[in-house]
C-alpha cells in the first residue's frame, strides 16, 4: 500500500523567499493495488504537488509518505514500484529521435542484460496493454504520431517496469474527448489488472467516470474524501457541491453567472466522518469521531 500520512508542502516564495506558501497541507490518503483514487481540485490547489513528492520529485515539508510500511527512498527500486505519467505528453519526447527512444532509455537503465527478443516481447506486450500496435508507433518520429498515441506511449513506457502504483495527473486534459474516454477506458483496464491509480483531475466528471474513491483538494487541504459514490451522489462540503454545479450539462444551457469563491473552513477544521467512509471537513462537533 502507498500511504501518505498529514503530508505537507512549504515553498519559499516572493523576493528573497521571504513568505511561505502552504502548497500542500496535512494530505492524507492510501492507495492500493486494484483500485483508482482521483484526486480532484480547481488548479492551484496543490494536486501536482502531491504527485510530485509521491514521485520522489519533490521533497516533503513534513508528514510521510511510504510504500508498504517503509519510508519511499526514490531510486531505481523504488520506480520499478511507482510511475507517473503526466499531463502534457509532447513535452517527453525529444522531436529530432524516433519515439524508440523514450523505450529505449529504460532497457538501458533497467533492463541491461534482456536480450533483444525478450525485450522485443516485452515492448509488444506493454504496447498491447494500452492498445497501440507496434507497427503503428515504432520507428515514428513524434510529430508523426496523434497527442492520445503519444501518451499511450508514455503509459506503455510506465507499464514496462511492471509497476503497483501509477500517479496519472491530468493524463487526459490535452486529448480530444473521443480519445479521452480512450484513455479513461485504459486505466479501467490496467486497474483490472492490479494497477493502483491516484488518477490527478480538476475534471469532476472524469474522476466520477474512472475512480473508486475521490479525494477533494482546496487551497492544499482535503476538504472530502470517501467513495466516488458518496462524495458525488451526496457532497457534503460547499467546494464540491460548487465543483458538481460547476460542469457544465449537456442538457442545460449555461447562464454564466459568476461563482463567489468558497471561504476556508473556520479553524479549528477537522476531517469528520459524516457517514461509514464519507469524511467532509468541518468544524468539529463533539459528539461526532474525528481523524486528523
Ligand atoms: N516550485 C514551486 N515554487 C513555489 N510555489 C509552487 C511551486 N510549485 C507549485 N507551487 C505553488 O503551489 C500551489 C499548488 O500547485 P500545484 O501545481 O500542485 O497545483 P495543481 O492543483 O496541480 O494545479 P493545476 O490544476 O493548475 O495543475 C500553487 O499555488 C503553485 O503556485
Ligand atoms: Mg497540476
């Protein structure tokens, strides 16, 4: 299991570092093989930050993160454990090399001694989990290849070193919607298969479509968290009830008003279980039983 336990992210910010933000904020949440997380909040409120210190990219300002019981020491073992793909798929590839190459990089790190056939299989067959054929995307140079074959890429490239855990922060966000449900229908899949996903959206919908569990970020801090079921069918906290009247329908035209910003919960604010799984954050009342 990946357990973060009351992580926090602290930067220096503003002329000579002299203020600190609070990206991220006492963050707890686990992750488990088989299922999907989406982590869901408006942009700025710290979803990539968390990815980030789960990828080893970033370091904790305090709390802890680890994998099994042990503290995550980012290195080779660990990243054949946890991999991460992220939003903007043109960017990991260099546009003068064939696409190989992305491929390539991890034989020659992980994988130096598989002869050429059994690497070739390998490939075939993390190319097959995410639905490319080879014959489609090797040997093409980037710009010869769409934004939704180029993350498959990607995820293909993840899914080489045979990992439990995948953070997937806004995978879809550049892809056209056919190519979206795409990708979506994928993580269904590899989830089939045993992969855990901390699947990073500000799309309410998308996480509602993919994931078992969501985990709601304001301004760094959980403000809800329970299964996808609850939190969406009854949210509890005002930010997401503002998050759900905020995606636009099919059926409704949109009126355009303008959304007052929803206040921080007054302190003292803890995370209450509001019913079995169900955690909105709230000024605690005594008689119910708080976490954090
Ligand atoms: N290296 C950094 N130095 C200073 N502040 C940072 C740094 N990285 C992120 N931040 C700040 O931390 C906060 C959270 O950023 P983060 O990228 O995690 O948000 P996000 O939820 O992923 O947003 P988006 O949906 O736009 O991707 C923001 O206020 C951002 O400006
Ligand atoms: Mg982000």
């Amino acid at each position: 299991m990946l357990r973060l336990d009351a992580v926090t992210k602290t930067y220096r910010v503003g002329a000579f570092g002299g203020r600190t933000l609070t990206a991220v904020d006492g963050v707890s949440l686990d992750l488990v093989p088989g299922e999907v997380v989406s982590l869901i909040g408006e942009s700025g409120s710290g979803k990539t930050t968390v990815g980030r210190m789960i990828l080893g990219l970033t370091p904790v300002s305090g709390g802890s993160i680890t994998l099994d019981g042990a503290p995550v020491r980012p290195g080779k073992d660990y990243y054949r454990q946890v991999q991460g793909v992220f939003q903007d798929p043109f960017s990991c590839y260099n546009p003068i090399f064939k696409v190989d190459r992305v491929l390539q990089m991890i034989r020659e790190e992980y994988f130096p001694g598989t002869a050429g056939a059994q690497w070739e299989e390998k490939v075939a067959e993390s190319l097959e989990a995410v639905r490319l054929a080879p014959a489609l995307v090797l040997g093409k140079y980037p710009h010869q290849l769409s934004g939704g074959q180029l993350q498959r890429l990607l995820i293909a490239r993840a899914l080489l070193l045979g990992p439990r855990f995948l953070v997937a922060d806004e995978i879809t966000s550049m892809l056209d919607a056919s190519t979206r449900i795409d990708v979506l229908n994928l993580l269904a899949d590899l989830k089939s298969r045993g992969l855990g996903v901390l699947f990073v959206t500000h799309d309410l919908s998308l996480g509602n479509y993919v994931s078992e569990r969501a985990v709601v970020l304001h301004r760094g801090r959980v403000v809800e968290s329970g299964p996808t079921g609850l939190v969406f069918g009854n949210p509890l906290h005002p930010y997401t009830a503002r998050l759900l009247d905020s995606v636009p329908r099919l059926t409704a035209r949109w009126d355009g008003v303008p959304q007052e910003p929803v206040p921080d919960t007054p302190e003292p604010s803890v995370l209450v279980e509001a019913e079995p799984g169900h955690f909105v954050r709230r000024v605690p009342a005594p008689e119910l039983r708080s976490v954090s």
